[in-house]
C-alpha cells in the first residue's frame, strides 16, 4: 500500500471502503498457495503488478481486477474470517476509529461466481456462513485494535435474485455487526427494472434497516433520482453527477443527504475525468454539503484514507477545520443506533477539541 504521510492525523470516520477490495496482498498469496489456486504471479511484487490500477482507466477494467484475485479467498472459511480481522487492523493504524466496510455475501460464499474447483469435503459457503465469519473476524478486530467495525451487505445490480436474500441476512443479523444495505454494480442495470431490487429495498425501509446505494458514479443523475426517490436511500455513495439537474442537487443539500465521496478512486476508474482543482468534492466543499472522503477499494488502488485526505489538502483546498467538519458529518450519517453514534461523536468532539454544540 502507498505510505503517504498523513495530513490529517486525527481520528477519522470511513464509510465507502469494500472489504474485498482491500485485502493484504501478502493474504492473497498465502491463500493461493494453500490452496493450489494459480495467480497471475506467486511473488508480492508481481502481483501486485497485476492487481494495482496505476493510470486512471475505466470502471470496467478496474472491476476486472476483482477476478484475478477472488477466487483464492471466496468459499473458504479461514480466508473470509481472517480478510476481516486484517481489515480492521489495517483501518487502526490509519486511525479510523469507525468504519463501515461493505461486501457482497454471495460473492465471498463463491456461489457460483469465481471458477473455483468445488471442494467436496470443505464445499463453498453459503452467504449466511459468510456473515457470521466476517462478523466474527471484525469482532476479533475490534477487540485487538480498538476501534468500532460494523458492516454493509451488499446487492448487485447483475443478480437481482441475491437481493431478496441479501436483506433477509441484514434483518438477520441487524445490529450484529451488520448495519446496513448497499446497491453496487452495473449503473446501466437500473432498479426500475428489476422488481427484485425494489422490493429488497421497500422490505429493509420496513424493518428498520438503513439503506445506501452506488449512484451517480458514472451513471448519469437519474440513478441518483432513482436512489432516492424508488430505493429510499439515506445516503449515496460516490453521487459525482448529482450536478447534472441544479434543482434535485440543492434539494438533496436541504435534506442533508450523505454523499459517500473516493477522490482517488474516481481519478483511477475515470468516474471523474476532470482534474483533481475542478472534482465534483469542490463543490460539495464549498456549498458545506453533507459528505465524506473515503479508499473505496485500496488495495486495488493502492491508497490509504491519507492518499484521499492529501488529494483534498493539497489539490482542492481543504484545511484542517474542512476535515473535522466532514468526519463529524460522516459520524452524524453513519449507520449506527443513536446511542453509539453519539459515543463516536462525543470522541470525536473531545479528539478535535471541539465543543459540541456549534462550531459546525
């Protein structure tokens, strides 16, 4: 991983970063070898030769870089608990001391995804399996690096059918770890059209379960629109062409929705093809709107937060009293029942030596 000295050394809040992208590569080697799985390359530099999106790209090829990897960890029990564990360790030492790490059951379970010979005495996971395993790795994490980890499950845009079940294992283990629904995927595939996603989603706005949905990241400000207005999400995450339609974006500034903001991934995947003076956080900066700087996928991207955090320093502006306004924002929008959000506050408030009432 890229080793940027920090510029915000503070304790921090994350809320967009994908768990299956921000594995040890050494983790990735240590799997494939046990398990006879071939990778591209069977030393850490080479690998990572293949893994890393070094020029900004597309969503499309850096989405390929999943597939070269995955297939050692999904479906087995040991890799899916300890990539979690690992995850958390990695978020302590960028002093993040609340994340929200969010993943696709069905895809970690390996449910006929990845081409993993199946193994007739281990067998892959079912996606229940995996919540529990992750649960259980975040937990252990916790404990060990102290500091909060909770979870997000995701859905996929490309299988409508997991979704259903994606929600019934957020109810299942709602406030167990798990805190919340996500949408990811293909923009192109909207919910409109798929039933499936829609009644997910009307089903976890029922039971209580909190809601966030990839839009607006290379898909245009109608997946946005969408977001809200059909899937009822409280937060978007990335959102960069919510400025296409000036009235729906000062409409969602009223509401104080939360936008999950990844400077440094939206560069690399070429969601924003603007210089870094000109990104869409600028403006979002400028109007005070409600967001947070997040990796996304660090492995991939070979980033920590303090590749984002010295982007947003020194490319766009943003000074110290920027930074602790967003990560109390970020706390504000997390996932958390109101007890512990307010515990997260409060430790952020005596970090930044704030008083909480009105400096923001």
């Amino acid at each position: 991983m890229e080793n940027c000295t920090p510029v915000f050394d503070k304790p921090k809040v994350e809320l967009h970063v994908h768990l299956d992208g921000s594995i040890k590569p050494e983790t990735i080697l240590y799997f494939g070898k046990k398990r006879g799985i071939q990778l591209p390359e069977d030393t850490l530099e080479g690998l990572l030769q293949h893994v890393i999106l070094k020029e900004p790209s597309s969503l499309t090829e850096f989405l390929a870089k999943f597939s070269l990897y995955m297939p050692v960890i999904a479906g087995d029990r040991e890799a899916v608990e300890r990539i979690a564990y690992e995850f958390v360790e990695m978020k302590a030492k960028e002093n993040i001391i609340y994340v929200e790490a969010r993943y696709c059951p069905h895809l970690l379970a390996n449910c006929g995804v990845h081409p993993i010979p199946w193994n007739q005495e281990k067998g892959d996971l079912t996606p229940d399996e995996v919540v529990r395993l992750v649960n259980r790795g975040l937990k252990a994490g916790e404990k060990a690096f102290n500091i909060k980890a909770r979870s997000i499950l995701c859905c996929m845009r490309h299988m409508p059918s997991w979704s259903p079940e994606v929600v019934e294992l957020c109810k299942k283990y709602q406030n167990n770890s798990v805190v919340g629904v996500d949408l990811a995927g293909d923009e192109s595939l909207t919910a409109e059209t798929c039933p499936d996603h829609q009644k997910a989603y009307e089903e976890a706005e029922r039971c209580g379960i909190h809601r966030t949905v990839h839009a607006g990241e290379v898909g245009k400000v109608q997946v946005i629109k969408e977001a809200v207005g059909i899937l009822k999400a409280e937060r978007i995450g990335h959102g960069y062409h919510v400025f296409e339609d000036e009235h729906f974006y000062k409409q969602l500034l009223k509401e104080n929705m939360h936008f999950e903001l990844c400077p440094w991934s939206s560069h690399l995947t070429g969601a924003c093809k603007s210089d870094f003076c000109t990104h869409p956080a600028v403006r979002f900066m400028k109007d005070r709107a409600n967001f947070s700087l997040n990796t996304d996928d660090p492995l991939i991207f070979n980033s920590t937060v303090h590749t984002d955090y010295k982007i947003a320093r020194d490319c766009m502006g943003f000074t110290e009293e920027e930074f602790k306004r967003l990560n109390i924002n970020a706390a504000k929008s997390s996932f958390l029942p109101e007890k512990e959000k307010k515990e997260l506050l409060h430790k952020l408030y005596e970090a930044y030596d704030m008083v909480k009432s009105t400096e923001f």
